[in-house]
C-alpha cells in the first residue's frame, strides 16, 4: 500500500551518524534506563563516560535547527525484553524524530511529554502494556511534528482522545493506529478526518469498543486510504456519502451490528478500493451488480452475513481478486453462472454453508493459483472432474457435507494435486466403499484427512500407511469393519485418530502405544503449520487456525474391540484425549494410564472393565472430563484429588464400587484377631481340651438326630 510505504520510508530513514551526544540527551536517556526493571542488557552499552551516539538503539545526526550539530534523532528499542515504564525524559529530548518502543512489556501510562513532544515525527509503541489515555499538554492550538502514531495492542481505555473539533495537535498526522485496546466513545470522524488532521490517510481503531453508527462525515475525508473499524460495536446502515470517500483503498468494517443492504449502483464509486472487508455483521440482500466495476478489488470477505440471492455474473469481471470470503450466508443458486475462468490471480474461494446448487463448475478448475477451495455444506452434487488436476497450487480443499458420488473417482482425479496438504469429504459418497487401489499412495503432501460420516464400507486401507506426512486422521462414522490395522505406528507425524461409531472388531494393537508423535512431550514442536482456512469441528462452534491447535487425541468409541486396553498406554505421554468408551473391552485399567499428565479427557464407559480404579488418576491434574461409567469396577473411589472434581454420572453403573460421591459408603476392613501370647504346653492343652469337647458334642447331636428322625421322617 503506497501509505505504507511512506511509513516505512519515515521509520527507517535517519540522518548520518554523529559521534558525540549533549549532556542533557546522555541524562534524558539514563533516566530513561532508571525507571527500567529489565532493561534487556542496555546497561552494558549505556555507561557513562561513553558518547551516547555509540549506545545500543541510539542513532544521532545533526539538527538543522538555528544551526545546532548535536543530537540524538533515532530511539530504536523494539523487542529488547524492556520492562517498567517510560520515562517523560525522553519527551525533553530535543532532536528526537524517531522513537519505538514497541513488541516489549513496558507499563503504565504513556507519558504527555512525549505526546506533546516538538520534534518527535514517528512514535511506535505498540505491543506493550500501557494504560490510561493517552494525552498531550500544553496549547490545542499548537500543531505538532508527530505524523505517525502507533500505540495498538496496549492497554489503553476510556473515552478516545482525539475527537475534539478544536484540537490542532494532531494537524500533521498521516497515519493512526490505535487498534486492540478498550476505548470507549461514539465514532463521529469528521474532527479527525476534517480540520483535526486533514492528511489522515490511515486510520485503525479495529479491536476496541466504539460504538455509535457510520459517520458520513468521512465523504470528508479525502486522503484516506486505510479504514479499519471492525471489531467494535458499531450499529445501524452504511452511509451512500463513505462511497464518496474515492481514495479509499482498503475499508474493513468486519464484526460489528451493521445492517441493511450494500450500496447498490454507490459501490462503483469506491473505483480504487482493494479490500473490502464486511464479514460477521447483519447486511443482507444481494451482491450488487456494480461491484464488477472494482477492477482493482484484490480481496471480498462478506462472510458471516445474512445475505441472499445469486451471485452476480459481473463478479468475473474483478480479475484483480485473489480472494473470495462468502461463507454463512444465505446464497443460492447455480455457481455456473459465474464465469471463475477469468479470476486467473484468485487464490482462496470460500463458499461454505450457503445454498448454491447443481454441480462443481467446469469454470473453476482454469483457476489455476487456487491454493484453499471450498465449497463444503451446499447442495452441490455430481462428481468431482478429472480437470481438479489443474489445480496444482491446491493446498486446502474441503468439500464436506455436499451429495457428491463415486468416492474412487474422486481419489483418482485427485492424484495430481500433489500439494493438496488438507482434504475434507466427509457426508459425501453415501454408503460406497472404501476405495482400496494401493495407487492411491501418491498422495505425499496429505497432512489433514477427513473421510468422516459416510457410511463408507470395507476395511481400513493399506494405502493410508504410505501418508508418511500424515498428521490427523478422520475416518469416524462409517460402516468399517475388520481389525484395526498394526501398521499404524508407521505413521510418525500422526497425532489426531478419530475412529469412533464403525464396527472395527478384534484387539487394540499393541503397535498402537508405539505412534512416534504421541510419546513426545514436545510434540508441537513438529507440527508448525498453519491452515489455509480456518477448519471448523461441532458445526461452527469450535474453529482452529492452526494444527498445533488440534488435541492429541485417540477416539475409539462405539466399536466392538475386545481385549484388554494396552498395558503400555501411558507411553503416549502427549495425549489429551482418550476415548475408548462403548466397546467391549475387558481386563483392569492399566496402572500406566496414570502417565499421562497431559490427559484432559478420558471416557473408558460401557465396557466389561474390572478391578479398581487406579489411585494415580487422582494425580492427572489437567483431567476436567472423566468418565468410567457402566464397567464392572470395584473398590473405593479414589479421594482427596482430581476424582472428587466429578460428578456420581462418571461412576455410575459400577455397582462394587463405593464412596462419598455415589453416596454409597464403603464398608470397614475386618480386623483380623490378635492371638495372645501363651506357652506351649498351654497351647497344647487347650488343643486337647478343644478336640475332646469336639467329639463328645458331635456324638450328643448325632443321637438326638437318630431319635427325632423316627418321629418325623416320612415312611
């Protein structure tokens, strides 16, 4: 962005560098260095008797002021590990042009002395944990230096301060980024944009908490060219005046309460914009037809709306656009209308969950930079083409939930997308088998594999063994049968196995406690990359950015394994979820399931289980979902720990067990009796004594039996 540009220009130009430093600036900076408490080693540069030209971040150059030679103009400290707070000194430095401060943990307030700062031209302290409201001193008439002002990603609060049609201070800033704080304030921008500071051309307050509607005082805004407001909680209709606002470049509203429908015929006049980001608001309607007229449109995200109607034809005509954000709306219609053929620099198309229909357009795959497609919970049917080929950048493809047909022709025409590092087709492919062509390996690059909810038929596939990059695996919801296959240790990048509701039968191998990534306790460490898109789990309610996000997790449930659970479970040091419920497996919990300090859920219920529970459970701390229900358990639940943090529902249905929290209270140990200390001779009497009174006692009952059986046995 041209704006952006100048910035850059602005931070990174200084003037040649001076030896020598005043007094005054060496004391302004070791005051500075004072109210540290970290100082990210500084100290070992900034001593004194040492020209402070020559000290680490400090650039000097000569002021061109009344002829003065002097001065320091750059304070360059960003990311140095600085703690504490700021000092005002650095305000009274009087050729200071450039100070960053930012991505450090400084806090408190930002001093007004730097804000009111006469030379300071570029202040940047972003990434901090200032507060307060930032504030200049002195005279609202006197115009100051300062074009560019960073302070996003602090702490600051409260009312904003630069609202006020009567401050001039702020007459020659250029660029404004005060985003990801907690203002507060209604958002009327024509002090701002008007006589506040005329040359605005950037202007970021996304992440804070203004309210109020959509000024159309902006059409007053001439030089701007960035606006971003999303993230607030701004309401009512988007004004026809900000389509006057023609220098307009990059206008991002996304995630506040705007309603009502675009601007219609009004959108042509924004004829230089590049991105327009709308998404998670209320708009509704259609897609006017004059957006073909932004032929410099690069990115359109109105996802999350409630928006209708068909696309309009004229979108083939932004051939600039690289990507395309339509998701959660109310779209319909036949996506062939559209012509994507001539969005040759199209990147990204999201459609998901809309109601476009009849097949996948022929026209998509001559988009040939596509790198994350998808079109997943449409009506869309047929078959995926041949021509899918074509799209060799294609990274991200996900097509769930559609009533797409012949699974092996879709893996076939697949084949040549060998960047394809995500694929989502579950609920497609109803009640067909699972494809077992060994061909298929060639799918190197696979990382995210979900085939979920097919009711697919068949075994496991050999082919999955040779996915060596694979990472997570989603073959949950089908109709699989036969046994789980022992070469699934030979998948060492796999962390994430969901083989929940099929009919896999026989034991849980024992290769199972053998996965690679499983036993690390690093295991994150491996698995740096990030999503095209955002994959989304439980509808929407659950959404992850990045693979490290994904749990490690084993999903076994509602299978017919038998056997016992692997002894040497507890190896799996990284797992976090554990889900071996509703099968029919046997034997005791295995001790070494306590070794699994990372654990945070573990569902063993509706099994043959036996024995105790392990008193080690009580140790998991991170535990928070715990249910071993409806085995045949025994013994004392554990107490004093994580055990007592769950309710009698994670128990019931082990009718041995007892304890406070199934208020069924165990029952004493017998003591065993004490034998007191006698002689031998004496416990040799008492031996006969015992004997004799056996014998002649017996003899008595077996008389009074002879004679009583007389009288009333039957004859």
């Amino acid at each position: 962005m041209p704006i952006l540009c100048i910035i850059l220009v602005l931070m990174l130009s200084s003037a040649s560098s001076i030896s020598c430093c005043t007094e005054h600036e060496r004391n302004c900076l070791l005051q500075f260095l004072a109210g540290l408490s970290q100082d990210g080693g500084l100290a070992a540069s900034w001593r004194h008797g040492t020209g402070c030209c020559s000290w680490e971040g400090i650039t000097c150059g000569s002021m061109k002021n009344e002829g003065e030679v002097a001065a320091v103009t750059d304070v360059l400290l960003g990311a140095k590990k600085l703690q504490g707070s700021i000092s005002p000194a650095l305000g009274s430095l009087p050729g200071l042009l450039r100070l960053n401060l930012s991505h450090n943990s400084l806090s408190g307030s930002l001093p007004s002395e730097i804000m009111s700062s006469g030379s300071i031209v570029i202040l940047d302290v972003s990434f901090n944990g200032l507060a307060g409201v930032p504030t200049t001193t002195g005279s609202r008439l006197k115009r100051r230096p300062l074009q560019v002002l960073n302070i996003s990603s602090n702490q600051f609060a409260g009312e904003f301060p630069w609202w006020d049609d009567g401050d001039t201070t702020m007459a020659n800033l250029i660029a404004l980024n005060a985003s990801n704080n907690s203002f507060t304030a209604q958002m009327p921008v024509a002090p701002l944009c008007g006589g506040a500071s005329p040359s605005l051309a950037l202007l970021d307050l996304s992440h804070n908490q203004f309210t109020g509607e959509v000024s159309p005082a902006l059409a007053g805004c001439s030089m701007l060219k960035v606006l971003r407001v999303g993230m607030n909680n701004l309401s009512g209709t988007l004004p026809a005046e900000l389509f006057e606002a023609t220098s307009l470049e990059h206008l991002s509203l996304a995630n506040n309460g705007l309603q009502g429908e675009l601007g219609g015929a009004h959108m042509a006049k924004l004829i230089n914009l590049v991105t327009l980001d709308l998404g998670g608001n209320s708009f509704h309607g259609e897609i006017p037809e004059s957006i073909g007229q932004l032929k410099n449109l690069e990115m359109l995200s109105l996802g999350n709306n409630n928006m209708s109607g068909n696309l309009p034809p004229s979108l083939g005509n932004c051939t600039s656009l690289i990507t395309i954000d339509l998701k959660f709306n109310n779209f319909s219609g036949d996506l062939g209308k559209v012509d994507f053929s001539t969005l040759r620099n199209l990147k990204t198309l999201d459609l998901l969950q809309n109601s476009f229909s009849g097949v996948l357009p022929e026209s998509i795959y001559s988009c040939s930079n596509l790198t994350a497609l998808r079109l997943s919970v449409n009506p869309i049917h047929g078959e995926i083409s041949s021509r899918i080929g074509n799209l060799r950048h294609l990274s991200f493809l996900s097509l769930t939930e559609n009533s797409l047909r012949d699974i092996a022709k879709a893996f076939r025409a697949l084949k040549s997308s060998r960047n394809l590092t995500t694929l989502l087709i579950g609920r497609n492919f109803w009640g067909e088998p699972m494809p077992q062509d060994e061909a298929i390996e060639s799918f190197e690059s696979i990382r995210y594999l979900s085939i979920y909810h097919c009711s697919l038929i068949g075994n496991i596939p050999l082919w999955l063994s040779k996915l060596k990059n694979l990472e997570s695996l989603d073959l949950s919801n089908n109709q699989l049968t036969g046994a789980m296959p022992s070469w699934i240790n030979s998948l060492s990048n796999l962390f994430y196995l969901d083989l929940s509701n099929n009919s896999l039968t026989g034991q849980i191998p024992a290769t199972l406690t053998e996965m690679p990534m499983l036993k690390l306790d690093d295991y994150e460490a491996h698995l740096t990359r990030q999503f095209d898109l955002p994959v989304y789990f439980v509808g929407i309610a659950r959404q992850y950015r990045t693979v490290t996000s994904l749990p490690a997790l084993l999903n076994f449930r509602a299978n017919i394994f038998t056997g016992v659970i692997p002894p040497k479970i507890g190896e799996l040091k990284a797992l976090t979820r554990l889900d071996f419920s509703s099968n029919q497996l046997q034997g005791e919990i295995p001790p070494s399931i306590c070794n699994l300090t990372n654990l945070q859920m573990l569902d063993l219920s509706i099994n043959h289980l036996i024995g105790p529970i392990p008193e080690g459970l009580n140790k998991l701390n991170f535990l928070s979902e715990l249910n071993i229900s409806n085995n045949d358990l025994e013994g004392p639940i554990p107490t004093g720990g994580q055990m007592s943090t769950f309710s009698s529902s994670s128990f019931g249905g082990n009718p041995k067990l007892c304890g406070s929290i199934l208020a069924k209270y165990c029952d004493p140990v017998e003591a065993v009796p004490t034998v007191p200390d006698i002689s031998e001779n004496e416990y040799g009497g008492k031996v006969i004594s015992a004997v004799a009174f056996g014998v002649f006692f017996g003899i008595g009952v077996l008389y009074d039996q002879l004679v009583l059986s007389s009288y009333f046995c039957p004859k």
